[in-house]
C-alpha cells in the first residue's frame, strides 16, 4: 500500500499534431445567386404561388361572363385599350412573381393553340390553386395534389367526349352557331353576324386540302390591315395581298389584270458607300463622267430587272426618279419602301 505522499508518476503523452482544414474550410462555397436574390422554400413558397395564381384571377374575373366588364388599360405609347380579353389584359400586367408569369404564360398558350378561352382557364386554374391550398395544410404532398388533378382531367375529358358531335364543315350555318359562340361575349358582340362571316370567309380563303392534308395557316396567310377612317361595317375580306402603297410615279398604270410581279429586296437608287467617302475632281468633265457611270449602273440594274418583262416591281428599298423613267418607259408600276413582312 502506497503512501500518500509517496512521489507519483505523471504519465506524459505525445504532443498533438494539428488537424488538416477540410475542404469546406479551405474552400469556401461559391455564391450562384445574386446576393439581392430572394429565395423562398417549402410551404413559404407554396403559399406564395398560390396568392399570385389567386390575384391573377381576381384581375380579370369580373370579364367573364354575358355580364362582364371591359378594362380600361394605358399601353406604353400612351393610348388607352378597352378589352374583356384575358389574354389582351394579362399581356399588358407587368408582373415579377414566377407563379404569376405562369399564369400569364398560361393564357398566352391557349390564345395561341385555341384562339379562345383565355378568361376562363384562368379563371379555372385560380380556382384550382384555391381549392388546393387546404389540401397543402392538411399536410398533403404536392404530387398527391397533382395526381388527383390528372384523375379529374381524365373523367372531364370523358364527359366531354360524350357530350361533343361531329360538325359538317359544309354546313355554314354550324359553322356560323360555332364562331358565334366565340365571339359572343366580346364587345363586338354587337355586329356579331358581321364578324362572323368575315371570320368565316377568311378561314376558307387560306383553306388548303391537297392530297387529304388539311391545313390553315391564319398567322401566314391571313392578315389584317386597319385603315383610319370608315366604319366597321365597311371591313371585308379580299382574297389576294393588300398592301397600303401608292405608286411612285403619276403616269404608272393603277389596275393590271394577271400582272407578272417582280420582288426586290435590293435599293434601285445610287448605291451609297458603306464609310465616308471623298471623291477629288479636277476637271469638269470627270464630274460629268461620275454621273454619267451612276446612271449607267441604274440603267443596267432596269435592263436586268426589265429582261423578264414584269408588270409590277415591289422592293423593300428605295427607287430613284432615273429608276422610276426607265421602268415607266418600259410600261412597268412600281412599289417602293415595302416592309418586309409584306414583300
């Protein structure tokens, strides 16, 4: 037995060697977003999407309906544009919440694939967003939601299918009661018997059947022009291209039936260098001579242009007066300053 006070031994360890710094610490991590990003998660942010989903709605919920309203909107250039049009009002909301965007995203699309509808689905999907937040608070998943949704559109999709008969696209009364339906709860429901058989007869104007394949391209093909002055009951159909330009030239020729039709993309006047340009003349004559080389180069372009005996020349350039007296000369008309979406 040892003594209290006998001596101890302290047994020493070895002195610790310091850890190495981990990655993280050596590394630290790189920020991807902006440092004034908000960024929101979990119930926050679905809570958040549903508000915006809901205020969409709420904007243009009272221009539903055969008791809607119109709105009242400033556009950028400063007019005022009166619509019940979801997708006319939705396109003029400037609107910085992601949920909202998707709203208008979303009537965007259905104005784009249907052409009608765009008040109604978004109507439908704030509905849709209010009946699913209790449903999020009673701790349900997201997806659990969202396969309920597909269940639904699936038995919509049946009822519908029941209730939908076949159209004969040679009756035009049917094809009447249909677009009437669209455009019946629009503010030129008014001249609806109007509208409907100007939209009738340029949808069967662009009508193409060959072959079995069936297309109409309206945005290509139909196009429509406003002209100040009239009234609406002077709006028609042409079947043909309208282009709202005059000719160049007083003693061009105005009506050409089957006329041969040459399209320009190029400038029939004196061809401009692209730089700053100084041209140093000594003598009278080389003046005259540099005139003369300018019309030579007009002259030979209507020679090229009038070797395929055209009726009509249309460029998106401009035409100077040498230009226009040659092809006058030769019994062509002329149409300059084209845009080009309509050459």
């Amino acid at each position: 037995q040892m003594s209290p006070y006998a001596p101890t031994a302290t047994a020493l360890s070895a002195p610790t060697r310091p850890r190495p710094l981990s990655s993280a610490a050596m590394n630290p991590p790189v920020m991807v977003l902006n440092t004034n990003t908000k960024r929101e998660s979990g119930r926050k942010a679905q809570l958040g999407n549903i508000t915006a989903g809901k205020a969409v709605a709420d904007i243009i919920r009272t221009t539903l309906g055969p008791k809607s309203m119109l709105k009242m909107l400033l556009d950028p250039t400063g007019g005022i544009v009166m619509t019940n049009d979801g997708n006319a009002i939705l396109r003029e909301v400037d609107v910085s919440h992601p949920g909202a965007k998707s709203m208008v995203e979303l009537s965007r699309a259905q104005d784009e694939e249907v052409g009608d509808g765009t008040t109604s689905v978004i109507v439908i999907a704030g509905e849709m967003l209010h009946v699913a937040e209790p449903l999020l608070m009673r701790d349900f998943h997201p997806t659990v939601i969202c396969s309920g949704f597909l269940k639904a559109l699936d038995d919509a999709l049946g009822v519908l299918n029941a209730m939908s008969f076949p159209i004969d696209l040679g009756n035009r009364d049917e094809l009447r009661n249909l677009v009437r339906s669209s455009i019946g709860t629009k503010f030129i429901s008014r001249f609806s018997d109007l509208m409907v058989d100007l939209a009738l007869d340029a949808v069967q104007t662009v009508y193409i059947d060959s072959g079995g394949r069936k297309e109409i391209d309206i945005k290509r093909y139909a196009k429509v022009e406003k002209l100040p002055g009239g009234d609406i009951e002077h709006s028609r159909v042409l079947k043909g291209v309208m282009v709202n330009k005059d000719v160049t030239h007083a003693k061009m020729r105005r009506k050409i039936e089957r006329p041969r039709v040459v399209l320009l993309d190029c400038t029939l006047e004196y061809k401009k260098n692209e730089s700053a340009t100084s041209v140093e003349l000594t003598d009278e004559s080389q003046w005259e001579l540099l005139l003369k080389q300018e019309e030579d180069w007009i002259a030979s372009i209507c020679q090229d242009i009038l070797a395929v005996k055209p009726d009509v020349v249309v460029t998106e350039k401009g035409v100077s007066d040498l230009a226009q007296h040659f092809l006058v000369k030769a019994g062509g008309t002329v149409l300059r300053r084209m845009g080009k979406t309509d050459n």
